[in-house]
C-alpha cells in the first residue's frame, strides 16, 4: 500500500513555512490598502467630482458589494482550481482597479472602478487564508494567521500615512496611480515563489464543487448559520468604524487631513499590535475567550471618539487612547480564519471562508449610504457608536461554536473521502 506523503502542516517550521507567510501577508497589505484608500480621499474627491454625501456612499457601498461578489467567484475558484491562481487573480485584479481610479472624471466610473477594485479585495481573502491555514502547523496556525491578518491594520495605517503626507501634494489622482504599483510587485513575487497548497491537491485535486460539497455544508449548517451571523455583526461593527470614521473626524470634528490621518494613524498602532498578538493567546487560551475579550474592547474603545466625544476631548490624549484601544480590538478579526478553517473540512473550506466574509461585507453597501442618511437626521456621533453595539453582539456569539484550539486541520476530513 502506498504511504501517504507528508503534508507540509505536518513538518516543523521551515523556510517553505516563511515563504507562504510573508507572500499573503504582503498580498493582504495592499488587498486592504487599496479597498480602504478611497475612504481617505473621500473628501478632495467629492469636492472635485462634485458628488453629494449620497454619492460618495454610493462608491463606498458599492465597492464593499463588489467583495461579496469577488469572494464567491473566488471561493468556487480557489476550491476548483487551487488557492494559487485564485491568489494571483485577485491580486492582479484590486491592483488594475486602484489604477484605474485614478482616471475617474465622473461618479459612474468612480463606482465601476472602485467595484473592480471591491472584487478584487474580496476574493483575495479566502485563498491566502486557507492558503495559510493549510500550510502551517496546527500549534502555530492561529499565531501565523494572525500575523498575516495584521496585513489589514498595516494597509489602512499606510493609507492613513499616504492621504494624510502624500495626496496633498501629489493630489489623489496621482495618489491612486502610485498605490496601484506595489500590487503589481507583490503579483511578480506571487508568481515566481508562491507554491499551491499540498493539503488542497491531496484533497481535491480536480474535484468540481458539487453535490457532495452542499452535501457537506448542509451536515455543518449550524455552524455555517452561526459563523454568518456572528461575522454579519462584527463586519457591521468593523465598516460602521472604517467606512465614514475620516470623514466624520474632518467633516464634523473639525480635524485637517493630516490631523485625521494622525489620529488614525495612531488607531492603526494599536491594530497592528492587536492583530500581531491575537493569534498567539488564542493558542495559548483558546479561541473563544479572547475573541470574546477583543470584541469588548473594540466596543469600549469607539464611545469616546462618537458620543462621548465632547466629554472626552476635555481630558488630554483620551481620544488618542480610545481609538489605540478600539484598533486594538479589531485583532479579532485575526481569529476568524481559523476559526471557520478549524470548523470546516478540507473540501469545502475556501469556499465557505469566501461565502462566510464576503457576503457579510456585501450587506455592508447599505452600511454607508445608512450612516449617511441616518446621520445627516440623528447626527453621525450615535450613529457611529452603533459599531459597538454591533460588536458586543457578534463576540457574544461565539460561545456558541465549540473550541478548536490544537484541532488538525484535516480532521474533519476523512468523514466525506
């Protein structure tokens, strides 16, 4: 009888271990680097292009629609086809979309370039993800998720950075066409070192997704229920923070660009910091604590900037430290990977982490143009701080799946063949 061939999250960790990481965690960077840039520029755009508050929802919403739509053609790709091509496709596709914005003399093709830019982002999650959860040893894979999920803080810290110093001098034309560059890097690597993953191969092969594989979710539809619901709420928590937060600190509170760019900046610290340690303590104390913990922090962290605000701004640095403490409970979102990884088998996983993420992000086109509306009415400060009611619910949730801490990540596997 043929032995099985030893899969790469079954050795120590090595230089192939390395190479995998650092290539999705520079992908993941630019992925959200780019998504969130327009948020940033919001303000010098719809001046320029003369759009309403409306209008410049509308963008924002449609591209996060478009990431529902990129994690579903992406999940069935990345499942079909292997997580590498789907990788390079998104890759390839969110960097062509950031360049493209940067020629948009109307709110038409603002929003046809932006949702290339949203289909883009959205599909690249889920491969690199199970790209990662695949490859790594199962003591290491919440840590190493994490590390890689820390790509998100680091791209909207840079986009904070890059609009707050560089769009007003070079202008946010400009600003688009440079952004667009570093993508197209990160695809030459992607292209010459990015191996595809040994555990999909072994797995699947040519295997289409099919009945069996609905089969499959259909047997973990509880869990796949729990999973959208608690990622429902937490998206909504993460967009009502990110979508309209720059632009209510310059519209509303009175801040520059640069001063905006400052604050968020100094936010971003403390999600790096969040992200990069989330992984480690969930393997050390499981899952569902810090997850749990995390979220609570988040929530307390955006009521000082919001509706605490003129209270808040009388003590010095609270603002700064809340929206430290806020960032830093936006870790959490390192621990969702894993989470849905260790739930799910093999077969079904990709596409169940592009479904899970992404079709929750794409209820976030009405988050946005609500914010908009709602607040131009009841203020954008309680409007804003809704996010934390959103976030204590979606953490409370997850005492209702089961620890995975230490589950191999093939163990739901031999059950479906």
């Amino acid at each position: 009888m043929r032995e099985r061939a030893v899969m790469l999250s079954e050795m120590p960790m090595g230089n192939a271990h390395l190479r995998i990481i650092v290539l999705c965690f520079l992908a993941w960077i630019f992925d959200f680097y780019d998504l969130i840039l327009y948020s940033f520029l919001l303000v010098p755009i719809a001046r320029e292009l003369r759009l309403s508050a409306a209008d410049s929802s509308l963008a924002l919403g449609t591209s996060l629609l478009m990431t529902a739509a990129g994690g579903i053609v992406f999940g069935f790709v990345g499942d079909r086809f292997g997580r590498r091509p789907a990788i390079l496709m998104t890759v390839a596709i969110y960097g062509a979309g950031t360049m493209l914005c940067a020629a948009s003399h109307s709110l038409l093709e603002l929003v046809i370039y932006r949702s290339i830019t949203g289909l883009g982002m959205g599909g690249g999650w889920a491969p690199g993800q199970s790209m990662i959860a695949e490859s790594v040893p199962p003591q290491f894979r919440a840590r190493y998720a994490a590390y890689v999920q820390t790509g998100a803080p680091l791209g909207i810290l840079l986009a904070a950075a890059v609009s707050g110093y560089m769009a007003p001098i070079v202008g946010w034309r400009m600003t688009f066409a440079l952004s667009a560059l570093p993508a197209f890097f990160v695809l030459i690597g992607l292209i010459r070192y990015l191996p595809e993953s040994d555990v999909w191969r072994h797995s699947r092969g040519s295997v289409q997704f099919g009945r069996d594989d609905l089969r499959v979710l259909s047997l973990h539809r509880r869990t796949v229920i729990l999973l959208f619901f608690m990622i429902l709420l937490g998206s909504e928590a993460y967009w009502f923070t990110y979508t309209w937060m720059p632009g209510y600190l310059e519209l509303k509170r009175g801040l520059t660009a640069l001063g905006v760019s400052r604050l968020v900046i100094f936010m971003q610290l403390g999600g790096v910091i969040g992200y990069a340690i989330f992984g480690a303590l969930a393997d050390r104390f499981g899952r569902r604590p810090v997850f749990f913990t995390f979220g609570l922090l988040m929530a307390a962290g955006l009521l000082p900037p919001t509706i605490l605000w003129n209270a808040a701004v009388r003590v010095h640095g609270l603002i700064h430290c809340a929206m430290f403490i806020a960032g830093f409970g936006t870790g959490l979102w390192s621990g969702v990977a894993p989470i849905i990884s260790e739930l799910l088998p093999t077969r079904v996983r990709n596409t169940a982490l592009g479904l899970l993420l992404n079709l929750t992000r794409g209820f976030q086109f009405f988050t946005p143009i609500f914010i908009a509306a709602m607040g131009a009415r009841f203020g954008f400060a309680p409007i804003l701080a809704l996010g934390a009611l959103f976030s204590v619910a979606s953490v409370s949730m997850v005492w209702m799946l089961p620890e995975t801490r230490g589950r191999a990540i093939t163990a739901l596997d031999q059950a479906y063949g």
